[in-house]
C-alpha cells in the first residue's frame, strides 16, 4: 500500500487523509501486496471533490481534479 500523501497537494500523513475508489479500481489478487490500481490516496481537505469525480478512472478524475483545482484550506 502507498503512503497516505495526498495526490493533489502532496500533504502527508494528514488526519483526515482516506483512500477513493474510481471506476477502474481493480483489487489485488489475494496474498499479493502493492498498491491497487485505481485507488488514490487524498487530504481531509480535498477527499469530497475527489468523491464526487469518483464515477471516472482515476487519471482522468486527477487530470479534472488538477485542471479546475479544489479551494485548498490549508
């Protein structure tokens, strides 16, 4: 499993950080261990605009996160 480092900003080890499913999230086989591809790591701060493009594959749901980027707090 990857670091919990947000993958819009890069904040690490965030309280609030949780992992996001998108369409093309595809599980690891059982006993492998990695990363499964499709699920993407995010800050508190910008999970829920990253679950509301959660309907498309992950690059694409970056690419649109990262072109019209979510109002940062921090």
């Amino acid at each position: 499993m990857e670091p919990p480092i947000c993958a819009l900003c890069g904040v690490r080890f965030d309280p609030g950080a949780a992992t996001v499913r998108f369409s093309d999230y595809r599980p690891l086989p059982d006993g492998m261990v990695g990363h499964p591809h499709g699920l993407v790591w995010f800050c508190g701060a910008h999970l829920e605009a990253a679950e509301a493009v959660a309907h498309l594959p992950a690059e694409e749901a970056l690419t649109t996160l990262r072109s019209n980027p979510p109002r940062n707090p921090r």
